[in-house]
C-alpha cells in the first residue's frame, strides 16, 4: 500500500496545544482514531482528492504547502498536519505509526506515498508549472535509495535549515476547503 522506503518511527517537536491543528492528542482526538483508525472518512465524504501529510511546526513545510497551494488553484490537493487528528488517522491508514512525522505523505483514495515518492507524486499535480509534472514523471528513473538519501538528508535536518514554529499552521480562509478538518 505504501510505495517508498519502510517506516521509520521517529518523533520530533510537538507543536503547541494552542492550535487546532496541534498535535496535543485530546480524549476526542483518540475517540475519533478509535472510531475511524483508518482515516475512511477522509476519502468517503464524498471528497476523494489526495491528501499531503505535512510536519505543521517545520518551517520548511509550511513552505512546501504554500508553494502547492499557489501551484494547485484548481485545488486538486488537500492538506493536513502530521500532528493532527486527521494527520495521525491519514498517517494509520498509510500503514505509518500515527506519531511518526518523520516524513511527508501523500495519501490518495487507494495509496500511499512516503519520502522523494510523494514529492514526486505531488508534483505530477502541480500543473501551473509545466516543469514539475515533468520531474514528476521522469524522477522515478533515479534509484529510490538514492533519491530517499537526499530526501533523508533534507529531512533530517529540517528544523535545522529553516527553523520551526512553537504550533502548527492554522488554515487560511481562503483555502478552507483545502485543509482537511478534523
């Protein structure tokens, strides 16, 4: 179900309880888990576009959604934070362990996708600029190993490069269809 590397649980800052789309786990939060562990809802509400799972403190993410966001205007992709309720059901239904953000996501009706496999996944979608679904498509000619070893590297060090943020990203108005509720 999930293409790219195997999970690797790591945890990493959690963001603030101050947000809605913290990652401090209410009794509701795991209510709904154990409700819906798999995260079905997401995709059964009539709604089936993917879904990026995102690290919501990472500096360097946010980054990454804002450029998609600019990048999608038909909003063919939706967005939630790792250490969200949504994030951590996206994340089981990935066959991930819903505390590990040590990775972004892409969570389509039917399939997963982990390290350079999603961002290369995600880029076939990002039509606005022609380059992108290129890469997309031609990306996966490099080894796997070798594009997650650069992935990894970035990864790794991303709170390092580009700092983070003491909650995750709030959603924007003007996108509210675009991040997935809890």
């Amino acid at each position: 179900r999930v293409a790219g590397a195997a999970p690797r649980p790591r945890r990493r800052p959690s963001a603030s309880a101050s947000s809605s789309a913290t990652d401090g786990a209410s009794d509701d939060d795991a209510d709904r888990l154990l409700d819906d562990p798999r995260g079905d809802r997401y995709f059964d509400a009539g709604d089936a576009r993917p879904v990026i799972l995102f690290d919501g403190v990472c500096n360097l993410c946010n980054g990454g959604v804002n450029l998609a966001l600019d990048l999608d205007p038909p909003g063919e992709l939706r967005f939630a934070a790792l250490q969200s309720s949504a994030g951590r059901a996206l994340l089981r239904r990935s066959g991930r362990d819903a505390s590990d953000i040590s990775s972004i996501v892409l969570v389509e009706r039917d399939r997963s996708y982990v390290k350079s496999d999603a961002v290369l996944r995600i880029a076939t979608y990002l039509k606005r600029m022609p380059l992108l679904p290129i890469a997309g498509v031609v990306g996966p000619l490099v080894p796997g190993f070798l594009r997650d070893a650069v992935y990894d590297l970035v990864a790794n060090n991303r709170y390092e490069l580009l700092g983070m943020k003491d909650e995750c990203r709030l959603s924007d108005d003007r996108f509210d269809d675009r991040f997935v509720g809890e």
